[in-house]
C-alpha cells in the first residue's frame, strides 16, 4: 500500500518524518507519556513514561521500507514477512481524555500475489499515563475463509540477566530450542520464567495477564483478551551486540481461522506498576 499524505491531527496526535523519511505519528498524552508509531508496518517503536523509554529497537533495525522493522512492537499479520505494505492514518479521537489513533490495512495487488484474501486490518493505539493499548480488528472480507497466524512482536527494553516473567506456570510450551522445525512439546514448572542463554518458546493457552521484570527496576504488567497464546525469545550470542538489553514477551495467536465476511478483536494492554 503507498504512503499516504497525512497531517498532524492536533496537539496530542503529530505526524512527521522518521528514520529513512517512513512517516511515523507521535501520540503523546496529557500526562506527558509518548510513544511512536511507524507507519510502515504499524510498528510502535518508542513508549516513553517519565523519560524512561520501556521498548527497544535494535541497532541494526533498517528503516527502508524492505523489510520489518527490527523493534519495539511489531505488529505482524498476516503473517511474518517483508514487503512494501505500508499503513496509513484512519482515525484519531480522545476517549475520556486518552487519545487514541487508528491506523488502517487493506488487502492489495501486492499482498495478494503473496497471500490471496480480501481482508481489513483496524489498529487502534491508546495512550495513558502508566499504559499503552493497542486494539486489532481483522475483518475477513473475501468470499472465502482463510487462516492466519498474528503477534504482538514485542521489544522490551531489558538487562537480560536480570528479566523474568511470571504467569506462565502450567502452560503447554512448544520449545523451539535447539530444532525451530520441530519444537519440543512441554508444560512450564517454574514460577518465575528467566531468561540464561537463547529462549524461543510458545505457551499455548496462556492467561490473560502476566508480569515482567525487566532488571531495571521496572513492573510491566501485560494483559490482554483474545490473544491466546505468549511467546518468549532472545537471541543470545545470535545476535551478540545487542541480546544483553532486551527481552521479547509477545502477544501471539499461532493461528486461526476465519469465515468469510467475519471480524475479530484482538486486545492489548501494557502498564507500568
């Protein structure tokens, strides 16, 4: 999808030019938290609270509209994959004082040479003073049904030695260590989940609500309705430069199939204790 020409919406909503010129939106709320959204990918790249920025891009993330951006909240649908599909502003509003921005997805000659549907994608973004929301509402609107996988690819900014998550005991696990193509079928024991060498591991089924402690003195409390399962990943020494300053906890929905001419919502929720 081409850019779109877009303009500032008002004081709290602000469009400009980011890395490479992607345009991105500044949302900004009344109490002086912020975050930035690209409009490429509709990928939510910085959430600052008390001039602390809680997400992480990578230092090798490329801004050239080839391929995802390498950070902070990647939202991926249909599905993993680069392209020059690119989301464009919709909406923006205040909802009992949040302020809130609606990007917009929408089926095209290049995402159908590559996965042939008709759909649209709503992404809202919301911001408060401790919390960032995000809202996604697929709308099948082809004549046939189709499967799709999305995720929440979330970069929180971290001391990996120190990161844990809790919430997640007893959940079926799929390992993706040390084989992707094979993952190892388990349930999680422990209490506290860390993070000592490379982790790539699905918890299928997962509650709606779970805690991470980034090691730097951070709570961040994740909550979310319809995404059902959570995946765990760093890289370790796979990307040595950088592994040590963040975690990924992500918001996934392996997949799932629709109908045609069918909407679902997708809720996200994360806060600062």
């Amino acid at each position: 999808m081409a850019s779109a020409s877009v303009e500032s919406v008002d004081t709290y909503v602000k469009v400009t030019d980011g890395l490479g010129g992607l345009p991105k939106v500044i949302l900004t709320s009344v109490h002086g938290s912020e975050a930035e959204i690209y409009l490429f990918g509709g990928c939510v790249t910085s959430w600052r609270v008390d001039n602390t920025d809680l997400l992480y891009v990578r230092p090798d993330a490329i801004f050239t509209g080839l391929k995802p951006i390498s950070g902070g909240m990647p939202h991926c649908f249909p599905q993993f994959g680069p392209g020059p599909i690119q989301q464009s502003i919709v909406d923006s509003e205040n909802v009992e004082g949040n302020h809130v921005v609606t990007l917009v997805l929408r089926d095209d000659p290049y995402s159908r040479s590559i996965w042939d549907y008709s759909f649209q994608a709503l992404y809202k973004v919301s911001l408060d003073r401790n919390t960032l929301s995000t809202e996604l509402k697929v709308t099948n609107t082809d004549e046939k049904p189709f499967s799709f996988s999305t995720a929440l690819h979330t970069y929180f900014r971290a001391s990996v030695t120190g990161a844990s998550v809790k919430g997640l005991k007893g959940c079926k696990t799929l390992n993706k260590d040390p084989d992707p193509t094979n993952p190892v079928e388990g349930v999680e024991e422990r209490d506290v989940v860390t993070f000592p060498g490379f982790v790539d591991c699905i918890y299928l089924d997962a509650p709606g609500e779970l805690y991470l402690d980034n090691g730097l003195g951070d709570l961040i409390t994740i909550k979310n309705t319809n995404w059902s399962d959570v995946v765990l990943w760093n890289p370790h020494l796979t990307i040595e430069s950088c592994y040590k300053d963040f975690v990924c906890v992500e918001n996934a929905k392996c997949c799932q199939q629709w109908p045609s001419h069918f909407t679902v919502f997708k809720h996200c929720n994360i806060g600062l204790e």
